[in-house]
C-alpha cells in the first residue's frame, strides 16, 4: 500500500481510501463525495459498493488503546480505513471532538496528516490526545 498525504485539511478520509485503492486522493474524493467538512464513512461503503470491493464495516465506538492489537492482527489480513474521534480539551469549556480518518496495513499506519507511513507499535506519539475509533472497513472482506 502507497502512503497519500492529505491535500486539504478536510480530506484525510479521501486520501486514506485512495492509499487503500491505490488511486488518486481527487477520485476518492469525488466517490466519497468528500466536502469541506470531511468524509462520511456511509459513503466510503458506497464507493466501495460502485466499485465491486468486498468490505465489512464495523461500529466500534471505543479507545484506540483498547483495539489497537485486534487492529493489528486484522491489518496483517486486511487493508482497514478507520473512522476516528479527536476528544480535545484546551481547558476553555467543554471537550471538542475532532474527526480524523486513516489507513491501517501489515502493522503500518497510513496517517494522510503525517510525510510516511509508520509502524503501528511506534506511534504513541501521533495519538497523544484521547482517540476514540468510531468504526471501520475492512476492505477486502469475503463472507
């Protein structure tokens, strides 16, 4: 799998299936019908429909930590997007959530915010703040 960094600050979810399909981050933008407010992970399941590619989506819904080995063990077997949530605090008020989307494959992250790809092992300091994983694709994935 190729690393695609982000072109916008919004298109984390088009370039990390574009990593995935090994297309542009501009097609899986427009198949995703990215906007400026990010990608739905719905639509994400769309174009992966348009295009014939077996997936499975699953609903997590719990910390990074939590998940990270199921996540590694699925990513030796699957090319995986995942949907996530930034909780930030900066100490004015309530949390803000911020959505974030990346690609996991063969123990590597392909962060589209980051210049590489990099092992899932070493990445503690990428996710400093909590992140919660929303849902995930696996792509690739026959019944």
């Amino acid at each position: 799998m190729k690393h695609i960094r982000q072109s916008k600050k919004y298109s984390c979810g088009a370039a990390s299936i574009a990593s995935i399909l090994d297309i542009s981050e501009l097609e899986a933008a427009r198949g995703c019908k990215t906007t400026h407010k990010g990608t739905v992970t719905g639509y994400v399941c769309k174009f992966l429909e348009s295009k014939n590619i077996k997936f499975k989506r699953i609903f997590v819904g719990l910390p990074y930590e939590c998940v990270f080995g199921h996540l590694r063990l699925l990513s030796n077997q699957y090319k995986i997007y995942v949907s996530a949530n930034f909780i930030c605090n900066s100490g004015r008020g309530r949390n803000s959530h911020r959505h974030h989307a990346f690609a996991l494959n063969k123990s590597k992250i392909f962060d589209p915010s980051e210049q590489k790809e990099e092992e899932m092992d070493c990445i503690g300091h990428l996710y400093n703040r909590d992140l919660i994983i929303k849902e995930i694709i696996l792509v690739g994935f026959e019944e």
